[in-house]
C-alpha cells in the first residue's frame, strides 16, 4: 500500500495536476486571446470610423477651398470688368451733346443732393445730427482726400 501511495502520491499525482494545470493555463490563454482579438476589434472598428470622418473632413474643406477659390476668381473678375468699365466710362463719344451730357450729369447730380441737404439743415436751424455728420465726413473724404490721393496715383 505504501508503493501505492508513493506511486500516487508521487508521479501520478504530478502528472494529473500538472494536466490540470495545463488545461487550466490553456482555457486561461484561450480568454486571454479572444479578449484580445475583441479589443483589437474595437479598436480597428473606431480606427475605420475615424478614417472615414477625417476623409469626410477632407472632402469637405476641399470642396470649401474650390469653392473660395471660384469666389475669389469671380471677385478679380468682376474688378478687372469695373476698371475696364471705368476707363471707358469718361472718353468722348464724338457726339457733343452726348458728351455734355455725360459730364454734366455726375456734377449736377451731386449739386443738388448737397442743396437738398442744406436746405434740410436750414430747417433743422443748422443743428446736425449724427447722420448729418457721417454724411459731412464722407463728402469731405470725397471731394479733398479722395481726390488728393488720387492725383499723388494711390
């Protein structure tokens, strides 16, 4: 009996246990993995939705850039159209009234919108308001500013 027990005791039982130990240690190793392989497929889940918004994101400020860059050809555009304009605008047309009139007509016009306006602060009893003087300052700007610049080529 003695043998029997050493015999039990002693390999058999190493080797059940050490059986058990393995299975244990594998079952724990198989866990292990396939919560890894979860974790990595969350991760690669949220890896491909953060590609997809960023190429989102990109497509976007693309078509925002063709956009701008389309406004800001249409806004050159439209200022190289108004120079051309503005340098024809003041030549002769050959015909002397037509002419005369043309250059009359921005002279006249600001005369008398500026007696419109001193007949209004005629009646105000020349006290101005606080259009009135946006309005001063920007006929100033005009007429002495403006024109002083322009004859300096700024």
């Amino acid at each position: 009996m003695g043998a029997l027990l050493s015999f039990f005791g002693g390999s058999a039982f190493r080797m059940v246990w050490g059986e058990l130990s393995s299975w244990f240690t594998a079952k724990q190793d198989h866990k292990h993995e396939m919560e890894k392989l979860e974790l990595q497929g969350k991760l690669d889940q949220q890896t491909f939705a953060n590609n997809i918004e960023q190429i989102k994101t990109q497509a976007d400020l693309g078509m925002r850039e063709i956009v701008v860059k389309s406004q800001a050809d249409q806004d050159v555009a439209d200022a190289n159209s108004f120079v051309e304009a503005m340098k024809t605008v003041n030549q002769p047309t050959g015909t002397k009234w037509v002419d005369a009139w043309n250059a009359s007509v921005r002279p006249a016009y600001a005369s008398i919108a500026l007696m419109l306006w001193v007949f209004q602060l005629y009646e105000q009893e020349w006290v101005m308001a606080a259009f009135d003087l946006e309005l001063f300052g920007a006929i100033v700007g005009f007429y002495f500013a403006d024109r002083s610049l322009r004859h300096r080529g700024k």
